[in-house]
C-alpha cells in the first residue's frame, strides 16, 4: 500500500514539473521582429501592457479611444510603440486603425498578436431597471467590438500564424454582477470558442484572459455606486416607488465593502498572463487570472444552482415593495 502511494505521489511531482516547465518555455527568436495590436489602451491593462511590451522589445500599435490616451501612451514609451486611435464599436473606425497599421508593416510582415482588452462596465442594476439601450452600450464594445475588430485584422494575423488573445471575465462563467456585462461576457466566451476551432487549422490560436476582480476603472467602487444611483433616478415612478430609496443605499454601501474587500491591486498578475499568451512556447487556452477567480468563482461555478444562488443573493438587500408583502 505504501509503495502504491509513493509511486502516486512520485507521478504526481513528475506531473507538476513537466506542466512547470512547459509554462516556462517561450518562443526563440527576437521580439523585436513582432508587431502587436492592442484595443483599449488609454489606462488599464492595455496602457499595462503597451508598457511591458515595450520592455521587452516587441513594435506595438496601441489602440487608444481618445488623443489624451494617445498622449500618454508617447509620453511613458519608447519609438517602438505607434498608438492609433480607435473606437471599436465604429466600423469606420475600425477600417481605418487597420489602414494605419498595415500601412505601418514591413512589406510581407503580419501581426504576430491582437489583443482585444477594450471593455466597459455597463449600467448597474436589477434586471428591470435596465433598458435595451444599456445591454447596446456594453454589448457594442465587449462583444461586438471584439468581434468586428477580430474580423477585420483576422487576415493580418492569419498569414503570419499569430495569436490572438481575448479578455473576458469569471462574469462569462459565473452570473454574479450586472446583466449586460454578464451577457457580454458569455457572449464573448462563446465566440471566442467558436473563432479556436474554426482557426484550428490555421496555425492561429486563440487565448482567453478571465480575470477576476482587479483595481481598474472598471471595479472602482465609487463608479460602480454612481451608475447605480444614476439608473435609478432615469426609472419610472413605480419601479422607484417599488425598490425604494433605502434599496439604493444599502445596494450600494454592499457593493462598496464588496469591493474593497475583494478587488486585488496586484494587476500585474493579469498583465502577465497576457504577455505568457504572446510569449510563450505552449500558451494556454484559458488564463484564470487571480486568487478570488480560481477559489471563490471556480467553486461557485461548479457547485449545483440552489447553492450558487443562495452565496451570491444572501448578502442582496430586498425591494420595500417585496418587505411589504
């Protein structure tokens, strides 16, 4: 019995360095010869990103949604990085960034990495406080942004068997934050399953960054708090009337402990796993990307629906019309 445990546990160790040391292996050649386009970089992980990349000697083309993102990104990099301005959920806009950008190639050279990390929070609130417009919204730049940027540059990094690699979320597993982010990200789970298989034949593959909460724009609890209390006030008497003020306040002071009890500063985890993605000999499919995603979510979407449910409603206040009753 002891001998059949030694021998599992032997196997085992042999198992974890073998995983190890393929992880630790990364591509030969000189960064210097790769060209990456990144959407979403005026702050966040893509400005992140654009400045590790940079260090490491890689021509990248940093996709900016405004001039001042634009400045900042010259100003904190070196010649290798040419920003272009970008708004994803414009075609137009689209079609041009990638005008400049092959026009900024050498001739016969592709891109070796699309990074689509362009994402927006979205309207915060109960299923019916939200409208179609605020699913639009979100959708347009975590989903269809995604979508029509990977179509347009696909040709680029076909013919040069490169990488693509997408950020979603532990949302686009688990529902546990506002339906329209949730949607998107769902959603762009999806595609992003669907674009690796049509392309398994291709050379090109397909990464997928899920990260959990991390200290952006995106998880800052006094954002988060203002779309709240911004829904609210565009609902109709009613709706108002049937939630309450009181709903509001305990919403978000819940939301603000969450928050700051759960977001991690350690962004560079996430920024890390992207440049793995690009680097790497043997990069994985999925990047579970920090300490709550691959506790706390991965128990969570796991575990049968009556126990997620209740984890992630016990904390919920509950409308004033539905205490009445």
């Amino acid at each position: 019995m002891l001998e059949i445990l030694f021998i599992g546990l032997v196997l085992i160790i042999l198992y974890i360095t073998y995983k190890w040391y393929r992880y630790c292996q990364l591509l030969p050649g000189n960064n210097g010869d790769k060209y990456v386009f990144i959407t979403g970089c005026d702050t966040g992980f893509g400005f992140m990103l654009t400045k590790r990349l940079d260090s490491l000697g890689f021509k990248v083309f940093p996709g900016c949604l405004t001039e001042r993102g634009m400045d900042n990104v010259k100003n904190q990099t070196s010649n290798n990085i040419i920003p272009v301005q970008i708004d994803v959920t414009k075609q137009a806009s689209i079609d041009q960034a990638f005008t400049f950008v092959k026009s900024k190639l050498p001739p016969n050279k592709g891109l070796w990495g699309l990074v689509n990390n362009a994402g927006i929070a979205g309207a915060v609130g109960p299923v019916d406080w939200l409208s179609r417009e605020d699913y639009d919204v979100c959708l347009a730049v975590n989903l269809f942004g995604m979508i029509d940027v990977t179509k347009t540059f696909l040709p680029l990094i076909r013919d040069y068997r490169g990488r693509i690699v997408n950020i979603t979320s532990m949302m686009g597993r688990i529902a546990a934050a506002p339906c329209p982010y949730v949607v998107s990200k769902f959603g762009a789970e999806g595609y992003c399953d669907v674009l690796r298989r049509d392309l398994y034949y291709t050379g090109t593959t397909v990464h997928i960054l899920e990260p959990g909460f991390f200290a952006t724009n995106i998880a800052e609890p006094n954002s988060v708090n203002n779309s709240i209390r911004k829904t609210y006030e565009n609902l109709p008497l009613e709706t108002k009337e049937y939630y309450g003020q009181e709903y509001v306040d305990n919403m978000t002071d819940s939301v603000k402990r969450l928050l700051n009890h759960v977001t991690s500063p350690k962004t560079e985890k996430v920024v890390n796993a992207y440049v793995h993605a690009l680097t790497a000999k043997y990069p994985k499919y999925r990047y579970v990307v920090g300490v709550d995603a691959n506790t706390v979510f991965r128990m969570l979407w796991t575990v049968p629906e009556w126990l997620s449910d209740l984890i992630i409603t016990c904390t919920r206040p509950k409308p004033k019309g539905l205490i009445k009753r």
